[in-house]
C-alpha cells in the first residue's frame, strides 16, 4: 500500500493529509478537519488539476496577463503552454474577455486577467 501527506488546499485550515492508496486507488484520506479535505485528496490522486496562468505580449509591446478559466489536467500545462507561445493579442481586451478558446483541446478557455485599453 502506498503512502502520501499532502497539504490540503481546499480551505484556509491547509491540514496534512494522509492518502493510503492501493493500486493507484484511494483507500483512505484522514487529517482532514473538512469534507473539502477528502475531496481534494481523491482529485489530487486520481486527477490532478491546475490553473495556468502565464501572459501574452499584446500588439503594441505590452504584455496581457491571462489565466485558464478552470483548472487543466495537469498533463496537459505543456501542451498548453505550447498552444500559448508564439500568440499576440490586439488590445482592447476587457477583463474576462476569452482570448483562446479550447486551448490544446482542453475545453477550457484562456481569458484575460485585466483590462487594457
């Protein structure tokens, strides 16, 4: 049986999981103060999941701050962040405004963090 601790993001308390698991599969959380705990566990051991968050230089030489809208497998940051390089933006771009859509075949979205007139 494998063993893992983790510090539990799921809430402002951060407490340290203990994650039993058998092949692959979570057996047991424990350490958690909340429901959230548990539930951040089996995420973060079956399915890992992140925000990217990077910037893309705009047409004028400033550079726009954005974000996916919703977390990414974790395997797919890469290709991703391949799917951004290279990408210039027109201003005006409004604050949530979508400046990529399906990045890398995620179904997420890329949106704009800030506004830039």
């Amino acid at each position: 049986m494998e063993k893992r601790e983790m510090t539990c993001i799921g809430c402002p308390l951060g407490c340290t999981l203990t994650v039993r698991l058998m092949d692959g599969a979570v057996q047991e959380v424990t350490g958690n103060s909340c429901k959230r705990g548990e539930e951040y566990a089996l995420e973060e051991c079956s399915n890992p999941i992140r925000i990217v968050t990077t910037s893309i230089p705009l047409s004028d030489g400033r550079m726009l701050s954005v974000k996916t809208e919703q977390g990414i497998p974790k395997a797919l940051i890469i290709p991703c962040m391949r799917a951004l390089k290279g990408l210039q933006i027109e201003a005006p771009v409004r604050l949530g405004e979508v400046v990529v859509r399906d990045v890398a075949g995620t179904g997420i979205n890329v949106i704009a963090t800030r506004d830039v007139a």
